[in-house]
C-alpha cells in the first residue's frame, strides 16, 4: 500500500468541510471518500514542532524539536522521522515542496530518497506571496511527474507533498472581489480589515485545494487511487491573536483527512478526540508494518474502521519556543481543559509570535496585548467552546482543576517534561530566539552570546551612571 501525506500551512480547520465559506471540492471529495477527523489537535500549535510529533510519534521535549527549524532547533534522532523508517521498511521516499522538520536542502537526512525540489525551488526573487505560489506550483508538477514516471514495481511510494501558499503573506485580492461578503471565523472581531484579510486565505485555500486536487487526479488516472492511503492535514490553527501558538482549541484544532482504502468508508467523520501524535503508529497499522518503541501515541485505526467511537481520553499540548521562548503546557478532555503558564516573569501574551497582519493590528489597537495572562487556565468546553470565561479559581471547580492538573503533572513525570522539575526550557545550543517583549515575527534576532554581551554593557554603563 502507498502513502501520500498532503499538508499546508497555517490553516486549522478553515475549510468547506468544517462549515467555512471557501471553495474546495477537491478536499471535499477527498473527505467523502474517506473519513472526516472533525476534533483532530495537533501537539504543538508552531510550525516545526508540530509537525515534529506527527512524523516522529513524539512529543516536542522528547524528539528536541521543540523551535523552529530555520532558527537552528531539529529533532535529536532523524532516524525517527516517518521518512527515514518508512525507507527501512522499503519504501521509496519522495518530497515536494515544503517540509519544516529541518533547514532547507538537507531534507535528504530525514530520510527522503528523492527530493523533487528543484534549485529554482529555493530562490527567492520575487514578492512573498507570489513566491510562495510559485513553490506550490513546482512542488505540484513535481509530484505528478513522479508518479507519472514510476515504473510498475512491488516498491510502495511515500509522497509527502507540502505547501506554503496558505502561509502569510497570503494573495492579493483581485480589484473587483467584494470582501465584504466573508464572515471571519469565531474569535475575530467582524470589521473590514479582518474580512479582508480571510477573503485573501480564501483564494490562498482554493489554489492549494487545486494543488491537492492534481496530484488525486493523478493517481485516478495511473490505477493508484485505490492503492494508496491519503492523509491530509495541516500544522495548527490560523495565524491570528488568540490561535496560531496558543493552546486553545483555535490553535490547536486542525484539519485531517484520512483515506485509508479496505478500511475507511464513503461519507463518514468521526468527534473522536485525538491527537495528530496519534498518526505515526496508525500508519503502522494502516501499513502492516511494525510499530517502533518510540512511539508516545495510540493508533485510531479503530475509530477508521468504526469498531470504536474513542481511543483515548485525553490530549496533550505543549509549546516551548516560536519567535521566543514562551513555555505552556495543556491537557483536554472531552470536557475541560486544563492550561498552565510558566513564563512569571512576562505574562502577556507574546505578540512576536502572532504572524503581521490586519487582525494582529486591530489587537494591538485595541490594547489586547497588554492584558495579562493568568498562571493557569480552566475551561468547560461545552458551555464555553471559545474559552473565554476562565473557571481556574472559582471554588465550585477546584475538584475539576485538581484532576487535570494531576493528568498534566502525570504525563510531565512520564515523558520526562523538563518543565516538571525546572520550570524552564534551555535553548539548545545552536538555535536562536528573540526576546518574549518583541512585537513583529521580523524582529532582529538576539543570539544568545549578544544578548550577555548587552547585559553586561548595560551593567558597566548602568554602574557608571551611578559613579
């Protein structure tokens, strides 16, 4: 059986087939064809770690992916990447387009046999957004003329096909698109500059779900349709105040499909709570291939099958660094869940972590940065999906907030959280971080060995002032 595993950026789960107004009846065939995962979180709402767990089967603390991995974080064992154990059990391993597991050019140490990205792939020339649907473009090609030259063997393929156009800055809007008729999603105030700013995802989705929807075709069209399980995903959830790096489920909710043929059926979706940690070791199964001990998740294939409604009770989040270290860990339930701050000494909300856009502006206007965070958050997910009203310390929940407060210490001490003992999360040596007071994800990065060379400066000019 083949595998072909389609991601993009930034997307949560903005899509027709979640109830949003954007056209993409690729995916929508795709979701019919297969199964719907409508309560899918991923485990680490920024774009490197989060794809970390799902290729690992790993939490971010256990695999060292816990940044991103242009700013110099990378997982500790690539021998764990789903890539590099998928070519150990045989598997032709292909990639087009984008991967944020590791610095870009060195995707071969993941594990892929073949990387179909071409040198033009990584020039950039041109504006962001234009350059972003130029990959895309590349990395679709690429794809389809891959599969179209594979010679009729008994080697299975892995196709990861990645894409970046749903990714900031998004397309501009053509001169006569009347953005006044998009309703922005839940959490953002309804105003021009947020309606603006989807309408221009919107195009950003329907070019990626024309991507998708070539490469499906594709595969129709060779007899390989029906020989190979489709995944579809996405990293975390929009890049917006209150989602993209933050634990709440507008930041970790995502988008997944699974297609798996002989085991998924037509028009079905399950509300099973789980984790994109969870895919690895489904693939397993999926696969008929051994599951490696490293795995930390729990297949779902019985929720694929439909031989079981759950397979698990609770979810894990955690988020270690982005543009700055912010440390933060999360447990979910069906009905609660549980958030627990560790950065005392800036508790705000870090803006440098919110992407540059019209809705982070209407914020900042609006002096939501400045409120401070509380130290732990408690929220009744069925009377408050949007989490807003924080139950923490009110005495009629302390029972509810004492048990999952225990589930979250629980999984700390058993996967060997370093925030269980110290507090904090060391900077690798080799990554770099901006400080957490930083407003723009462009801010100037301060390496560490700068950053204790300003202090101590400060010190000499602050003791001279003094003298």
């Amino acid at each position: 059986m083949n595998l072909l595993y389609l991601n993009t950026h930034d997307i949560g789960r903005y899509l027709n087939i979640y109830g949003y107004d954007v056209e993409t009846p690729n995916l929508n065939h795709l979701a019919k064809d297969g199964m719907l995962l409508r309560n899918m979180h991923c485990a680490s709402p920024t774009c490197s770690p989060s794809r970390g767990v799902l290729l690992t089967g790993q939490y971010p603390h256990n695999n060292g992916l816990i940044g991103l991995a242009h700013r110099g974080f990378e997982i500790t064992d690539k021998e764990t990447h789903l890539a590099a154990f998928l070519s150990r059990q045989g598997y032709e391993t292909v990639l087009a387009g984008v991967q944020h597991e590791i610095r870009s050019r060195s995707e071969s140490l993941l594990g892929y046999a073949k990387v179909l990205n071409s040198e033009a792939y990584y020039q950039k020339g041109i504006r962001q957004e234009e350059f972003l649907t130029m990959q895309d473009e590349m990395a679709t090609k690429a794809a389809v003329d891959y599969l179209k030259s594979r010679k009729t063997t008994d080697r299975p393929f892995y196709l990861a096909v990645g894409y970046g156009c749903t990714h900031r800055e998004y397309p501009d809007l053509p001169s006569d698109y009347d953005f006044n008729y998009i309703m922005p999603p839940k959490g953002m105030p309804d105003q021009s500059g947020t309606r603006q700013d989807m309408a221009r995802l919107n195009i950003a989705i329907e070019r990626m779900d024309r991507y998708c929807g070539e490469i499906i075709e594709t595969l129709k069209a060779l007899g390989e349709y029906e020989k190979t399980v489709i995944v579809f995903t996405t990293d975390h959830g929009l890049p917006i105040p209150k989602a993209k790096c933050t634990l709440y489920d507008d930041g970790t909710g995502v988008a997944m499909i699974v297609k798996a043929p002989g085991v998924t059926r037509a028009f079905q979706s399950s509300d099973a709570l789980l984790s994109q940690i969870d895919l690895f070791p489904t693939l397993c199964e999926l696969l008929s291939l051994p599951k490696p001990e490293w795995l930390q998740g729990v297949s779902f294939l019985p929720v694929l099958n439909q031989t079981a409604s759950e397979v698990r009770s609770e979810i894990y989040g955690e988020i270690n660094y982005h543009i700055a270290c912010e440390p933060v860990r999360a447990v979910r339930t069906n009905r609660y869940k549980y958030i627990r701050h560790y950065l005392s000494e800036y508790p705000y909300q870090i803006s440098c972590h919110i992407d540059d856009s019209q809705p982070k502006e209407i914020f900042h206007q609006a002096g939501i940065f400045e409120q401070k965070l509380p130290m732990e958050e408690l929220y009744d997910l069925i009377g408050d999906p949007q989490e807003r009203n924080n139950l923490a310390g009110c005495p009629e929940y302390q029972n509810q907030k004492s048990e999952m407060l225990s589930l979250l210490q629980c999984w700390q001490h058993k996967t060997g959280d370093p925030l269980a003992d110290t507090q904090t999360v060391s900077l690798p040596e080799g990554a770099i971080a901006s400080t957490p007071d930083s407003y723009s994800t462009k801010t100037q990065v301060i390496l560490p060995e700068c950053r204790r060379y300003l202090e101590d400066l400060k010190e000499v000019l602050q003791n001279n002032i003094k003298g």
